[in-house]
C-alpha cells in the first residue's frame, strides 16, 4: 500500500504484533509461571560449564532449563518490555528435537536481537513494514547455536534504525531500564540488556556499529564483548542500512557475568562459524593466549580517563578511578594517557568526525526508505535526519557560526562534513579511515605507549532518560573510537551511581556542543542505583586477551572489595505474583511516542 494510505497499515501492524506477542505470554503453561522451585534457583546460580556439564550427563533436562529461563523472561518483559518475539513454546520442540545436545552449549537458552533470523518468525527489525513475513529458515547464526546445543528463547528490543542508544519503535513500544523505568537500557541491542540484567537470559547476541552492545551492557549492568570484523558471523541477519560498510557492524556476545561471556566466546568459536560464513576469518579459539594472558603479573595498562572530547560524568570517573586503583594495588603499571599525547592526526575528535560521515554517507536515504507514514523515528535518529537534509551553503554558514561566534571548533568539526557523501567524496573519507587507522597502530606501539591493554569509560554517562539521544546522539564517541579502528573491547560492570558522591559540580560549564547534550540530563539524585561500568579495549582480533584482561579487572575489583552487585530477580515481586505475569499492551496504539 502507498503513502499515505499505508499509515493505517502501520497502525494495525502494531497492535496486532503486541497483541500476538502478549498472547503468546499469557498462553503459557504453569509451568512457566509462579516462583522459582529450588532446583530451577540452583539453575539460575550454577557456572555455565556446570550447567552444560549437567545437561549432557542427563542429570538436568534442557526442558527444565528453558522453564526457568521462561519465568525470568516473562518477568523482565514485565519490567522493561524488552522482548519481542517469543520463542516458547517451539523452544521446547527445539530442545527435543533440533539441538544437539552433546555440544558445548547444550541446553543454553540464548536470546537474540530483534535483526537476526529464526525461522517461522519474523525479522522486523522495529520497522512494521517487515512483519507478518516470517522467515522461512533460520540464519547462519542460529543454526550454529543449535548445532551447539543452545536453545534460542526470545527475541528482544531495539531503536528503529539502529542508530541510537536508546531501544524503542512503534512496533514494540518503549524498552525500559531494568534499574529505573524512567531510563533507557541503551541500544540498540538495549532489550538484550534488560533481558540479561534480570536474568531472562544466559546468552545474549547483539550487533554493534558504535557501541550498540557495549552502551546496553553498561547502563544494565552486565558485560558484553565487541569482536573484531571477522570473528563473528554477520550472515542471516536484517539490518535497517543494507550495504553500509564504512564502519561496519559486528555481532558480538552478551553475558550477565563475565564467566558465561568467555565460556560463550570460546564455545562459539569452537564450532568453526568460518566453515559456514563466508565472511569469518578462519582463526580457531587460542587457548594458550587466554591462560597466558589471564596469568600476568604486570601488566601495562593505559589509562584514557577523558578522550578530550566529552568529560566523563563524575560517577563514570569514579567508576574508572576505583578500577584504576585497584589495577595499581594489584601490582599492574596504570599509565595516564594526556590528551595532548594522542596522534596529532588521529585524534578521538577526529575519530568521531570520520566515523559519523562513514556511517552516515548516504544522509540516512536507506533506513528511512523503510519508513511508513506516520511511523515514528529514533529521536536521534531524527536529529541526525535534521543535520542531514540542511542545504550545504546554510550548514556552511551554522559551521562558521559555531566556529568562530560561539568559538566551539569541535562541535563546528561535526558540523562541517555531515552531509551526503557522492562516491568520490566517500572514498575519500575511506582513505582517511584507513590512515588514521594506520597512525594508531604505530603509536600504540611506539615506546612511550606499548600498552597491554587501554582502559576508558565505556560511555560519558551512565543511562540516560527516554528520548534523550535528541540531544545526546553525538556522546557515543568513548564506544565509536574502537568501532572505527575496528578494536575488541569488552564491558565490566563496576558499580552503581552514588547519589551524594556523584553530583555534578555547580560550576560545571560544558566545553562544546558534545558535552551540552551528554550533560544536559545528568542528575547524580535522580540516577542513583543506576549502573557504572569500565570499557577494556585491546588489539584488533584480540578477543582471548581482552576477555582475560576484563578477568583480570574484575579479579582486582574483587580484591579491592569492589564487587558489582547484579539484580536479584527472586526478589521481584512480579516472580511471586501469577497475575501480574499476564503482559499488557505497553504502549497506546493511538500514539507510541
């Protein structure tokens, strides 16, 4: 149907999607609701080893598992609206019937994003245009999983576009923080956030383009890992940019604890992805790196305490401060890295300016083709819509404005170039990648530097409020760093937001446009409890070492007395509560934002 007859298409595509999706909770059997028995408590505590261990020598049904998991899922849909499609009861059909239940991962239920495919169920993406077109297969991705032994349970939340560290669209409503309600679980892989906080899931998959599993993990309070290209296979997947490769987009893992991360990683690899995706690189799990790696006694670890585009909120430098310390106290050298001592020609300024045209060189022409009237945008998303569509010669005149009036070089820098890119121009900007690539690889390895690993705030703030990325969209750039120089960086929780140590100084003045929207929604009050986390950043196609380098973080947190304290999903109220089971529409069809 065309526009814009085809906004009542939208309308009735939304509610009848949330409409089947609450169904599909309340049709549950029993045995999914209710609280939690002793041996499915004992599920959720045990080590994933074990718990594989358990499934293969019979004495735990993956049946049992998946029971458990579908009750703290369909708690956490409760709290956060984090899932979209639900996968039980074919999961159980799936556990009996399709998994091999001799692999590394038997009996694991994993939950994905809403852009990979499973078959019989849609890929939507957010976009109502792609639903009730259910895929007739499932994706590389998820055959792997059941070829070892994982049992796919649920699909979860995004942002329409996939731009944006926020997870909400008309299609599903508004995914919220598992912490507060009031704030974003990030995004876009943000539902996998939420679902994992509250221990809906044991494994979480994700993609990641500028930190779209690293934001989620941080402001839920869980660990992720953004792999190197290469490393994970991209295949069987929808995207709202088909094509985009200036920064390409990787899949990566998500885990509650930073043990089910690298079990997963390690299983995963194992199964050889390369023999059935083209685009993986052919580099088996390296064992001896991680133990050599995890047994290090000195490490050199670079401290990026700002990026010296956008200061880090009080309670993220805290959380960074009270990780340095404790690498210090373990013995390890912390070495600050001053602004002034990065690549004069590669700067994280400059990393945001490159990387914001190459991921947006066609002016957002593709991910709103697949818009129907009426459908609502990504408030950042839309602000980068805004920038986009500004004739060149009145954004020449804004850029001089910024630059020179309101003396804010950095934000005019952004300004400058932000504007479709024709062939030629996007080569050019390719070349520039490249180059700054190469200029950080020999810096990180001249003398003065020779890092084992960098450590950085994951983000600028911890969680921000629903519809923030309208101001705050260009605060990605301690994620967006790596994506461009195409890093493996790994996400540890560190601890939550102090309502009297982390307020923000009165005379807090913000520096550039950067800083004016990352800061304009941060309260320490009103953020309290919300979770504070540490990015470890190594190497390309590094993934052993920056999984041993986040266990060695989080061994001298431990030491230090600093442990992160996750969710406790036997204390909500909802797990003991059969009726308040029974989901409801979570948004008004009439108008969702």
């Amino acid at each position: 149907m065309y526009p814009p007859f085809d906004y009542f298409e939208h309308r009735r595509a939304c509610v009848i999607k949330q409409r089947q999706r609450d169904a599909r909770f309340e049709s549950l059997p029993d045995t999914y609701k209710g609280p939690l028995t002793s041996q499915q408590r004992a599920i959720l505590d045990a080590p994933i080893a074990s718990l594989v261990n358990d499934v293969h020598n019979g004495t735990v049904s993956p049946v049992d598992i998946l029971r458990t998991y579908g009750k703290t899922a369909t708690v956490a849909q409760q709290r956060t609206n984090c899932v979209t499609e639900l996968l039980l009861p074919e999961a159980e059909s799936w556990a009996k019937n399709d998994v091999d239940l001799k692999g590394p991962l038997a009996g694991i239920p994993v939950s994905l994003k809403d852009s990979i495919a499973v078959g019989g169920f849609d890929v939507s993406v957010g976009y109502s245009r792609h639903v009730f077109k259910p895929y007739p297969e499932d994706g590389i991705m998820v055959k792997l999983l059941k070829r070892a032994g994982a049992i796919p349970h649920a699909k979860t939340a995004l942002p329409i576009t996939l731009l944006s560290f926020e997870s909400a669209n008309d299609l599903w409503g508004v995914c919220k923080n598992p912490h507060n309600p009031k704030y974003s679980p990030g995004g876009s892989t943000g539902g996998e956030g939420a679902l994992l906080a509250l221990n809906g899931s044991r494994i979480g998959i994700g993609s990641d383009v500028a930190g779209s599993v690293r934001a989620p993990a941080a402001w839920s309070g869980i660990n992720s890992l953004r792999c190197s290209t290469g490393r994970w296979p991209k295949m069987g997947m929808n995207t709202s940019m088909p094509g985009q490769e200036g920064i390409p987009s990787v899949f990566s893992p998500m885990a509650r604890t930073l043990d089910d991360l690298t079990y997963f990683t390690k299983s995963f690899i194992q199964m050889k992805p390369w023999e059935v995706d083209y685009t993986v690189h052919p580099l088996p799990w390296r064992q001896e790196v991680y133990d050599a790696t995890s047994q290090s006694k000195r490490l050199r670890v670079g401290l990026m305490s700002t990026d010296g585009v956008c200061r880090p909120s009080p309670a993220i430098a805290r959380g960074v401060e009270l990780t340095a310390d404790a690498l210090r106290s373990a013995g390890h050298e912390v070495v600050n890295i001053a602004v002034p001592t990065f690549p004069a020609t590669a700067t994280p300024a400059q990393a945001l300016q490159i990387g914001s045209v190459l991921l947006c060189a066609d002016g957002g022409k593709t991910y709103r083709s697949f818009f129907r009237t009426g459908e609502s945008n990504d408030p950042g998303a839309a602000q980068i819509n805004f920038y986009m569509s500004l004739p060149r010669p009145v954004k020449y005149l804004w850029y001089l404005w910024t630059r020179y009036v309101k003396r804010d070089p950095l934000w005019a820098s952004l300004l400058r170039y932000f504007h479709p890119l024709s062939a030629v121009e996007q080569w050019k900007w390719v070349a520039k990648r490249e180059a700054f690539r190469a200029t950080w690889f020999d810096w990180w390895d001249a003398p003065a530097q020779q890092f084992d690993f960098i450590l950085c705030p994951a983000n600028a703030t911890p969680a921000l409020p629903h519809k923030a990325m309208h101001d705050a969209f260009s605060s990605c750039g301690y994620t967006f760093l790596w994506n461009l120089l195409d890093y493996t960086a790994g996400i540890v929780p560190v601890t939550k937001v102090d309502p009297i140590k982390d307020q923000l100084s009165t005379n807090f003045k913000p520096a550039n446009g950067v800083e004016q929207g990352a800061f304009k929604h941060y309260d320490g009050a009103k953020m309290a409890g919300l979770p504070c986390a540490v990015q470890v950043v190594g190497r390309r196609l590094t993934e052993e070492k920056v999984l041993a380098y986040m266990k060695i973080v989080e061994d001298a947190l431990r030491a230090s007395g600093t442990v992160y304290q996750h969710l406790d999903v036997e204390a909500l109220p909802e797990l003991h509560d059969v009726e308040s089971q029974k989901t409801k529409v979570s948004v008004d069809p009439k108008r969702i934002w």
